[in-house]
C-alpha cells in the first residue's frame, strides 16, 4: 500500500493560538487529508479536507456561513481529493472507502463528492451526533448538513474491526484493512471519538495524529496552548494524555504527522508523489 497527504486549503491564524506561549504573528496552517493506494481495494481517502460546500453557497446555515468567515479556508483546487485523484488516473467513484477520523467541517467537507464510498468511522459517535439539536452539534464544530444524506446507511463501524497490540507504546489499534497494514489507534480529547492512523510498514512506522494539536512543536516541546484554545479540545485532560503517547512514540524512532502543522513531511505531495506512477515507499 502507498499513502500520502495532500493539502486542501491554507488557514491562516495567531501562533499563540496554536503554540503556548507562542508569538502574536501570523502563521499559515496546512489541511491536510490522506490517500492510500491499496493493491486490492484501491484508492482510500483518509478523511476529505475542506471544499466549497464549506466557503460557498447561499443555501449553507447561518453556522456554517460564521464558521467559514471565522476560518477563511483558502482552498487549493489543485490539491482537491478530485484533482489528486484524477492526476493518479481515478475518479470520485472508483473511492470505495472513505475513513473518517472525526466529524468537524475540515474533515468531511468534500464527503459528498463520494457516491459510492462506504465510510470507516465509530458508529456511536455518528449516532450521538445525529440525536442532538443543531446548536448542540454546532457548540463542537459539528455541520452534519455537510454529510451525505446516505451517511448512515454506508457506514462502517470501525470498532467491529480486529483489535490487535501495537508496539512503540501506542497499547491497541484496530486493524481495519484486515492485513496489518492500516490500525486505528484511539487518540481522545481533541474531539468525540477523535483517532489517529498507525502505519506500521513504512520504513520509518507512521502515526498520522489528525488534530492532537495544530504544532508538532506544541508537543516536542511541551507547549500545548492555552485559553481560548483548549475551549475547542473536547476533553482536555484526554488530550493532554493523547499528546504523551506521541511524545513516546517519536521517542522510540516513529514519525508523527499532524493535520494542520505547516511544516512539509516526506509524505506530502507532491514530495512524496512526484509523478502519477511513483507515490512514494510502500507501506
């Protein structure tokens, strides 16, 4: 299997927000989504970045119009999951899997471009959220408008997949390909149900981390930010906990990747991918 992270949008922001005791200057954030080559199931997204439905459309709620002047995404159309697709010679419908780590807006926004992909997520978290009002949903950064209306009905959970030891400290994950090479590893605080992605075949195994934070540095260097910050995390005592076991995990030789931390990593594209024959290391 070949994986890479492409980047969806920029956001820009105050590294004090993101960064304890971070400077009041401007920094650009990444958003970043995966795709996996798998050898028999094909492409995989691993969530789906931000997209128009999140900046454009008169039809979108008064919530979703607020959120999206709040984070002003400047989206890149030429790193779109349709663009890198179509530049790897597939369309949206040859996706059959989408796994989603979480439900806020930069990680479905382009769920719907997808007819004919299942979803690899926690059910329980799906069916909490469908149970609440939307000003409760929108008080954890959650737009279910922006999922498919057949969301449910595709669902895979991921919790009924094989539940295996992991090494580096990261205790058990799901293995949810079924052959080793993709494990879900429970990564609580930032948001309800929130996992992160171990891939252990790499050269160097790989923990994708999502959103544990925004810096690699705010966990290298012990610098989680503060108030109003942690307003957002979901729980952030468990968070506090997720970022020491990835400060263990490099610790022992891993590689972490973020979500949203601007720095550039081996596996993004187009390093990682420099042509559509050759994405990279085989994982």
């Amino acid at each position: 299997m070949k994986v890479t992270f492409a980047n969806s949008a920029h956001i820009t922001t105050k590294e004090r927000l993101v960064l304890g005791h971070g400077r009041w200057r401007n920094i650009s954030l990444k958003v970043r989504y995966g795709l996996c080559l798998h050898p028999q199931i094909g492409p995989i997204l691993i969530d789906a970045g931000y997209g128009p439905s999140v900046t454009k459309g008169a039809e979108r709620s008064l919530g979703l119009k607020l959120y999206s002047s709040l984070f002003f995404p400047d989206l890149i159309p030429e790193q779109a999951p349709d663009a890198i697709l179509s530049r790897l010679g597939y369309r949206c419908d040859d996706v059959k899997l989408v796994i989603v780590s979480h439900f806020h807006a930069d990680h479905i926004a382009t769920l719907n471009q997808f007819p004919k992909a299942q979803f690899l997520t926690r059910r329980t978290v799906f069916d909490a959220l469908a149970r609440r009002t939307y000003l409760q949903n929108l008080r954890h950064g959650v737009f279910p408008e922006l999922l498919p209306e057949t969301f449910s009905d595709r669902l895979i959970d991921m919790e009924q997949s094989p539940l295996e030891p992991l090494p580096h400290g990261l205790g058990e994950g799901w293995d949810l390909l079924g052959d080793g090479s993709l494990h879900a590893i429970d990564l609580p605080g930032h948001a309800e149900g929130h996992f992160g992605l171990y891939f252990s075949t790499l050269d160097t195994p790989l923990l994708y981390a999502v959103d544990c934070q925004w810096l690699m540095r705010a966990i290298t260097e012990n610098r989680a930010p503060a108030f109003p910050a942690n307003l957002i995390a979901n729980d952030p005592q468990a968070l506090s906990h997720s970022m020491v076991k990835l400060a263990n995990f490099q610790a022992k030789g891993g590689d972490i990747l973020l979500c949203h931390d601007p720095i550039d990593s081996p596996c993004d594209w187009p390093n990682f991918a420099q042509d559509s024959d050759d994405m990279g290391g085989e994982a």
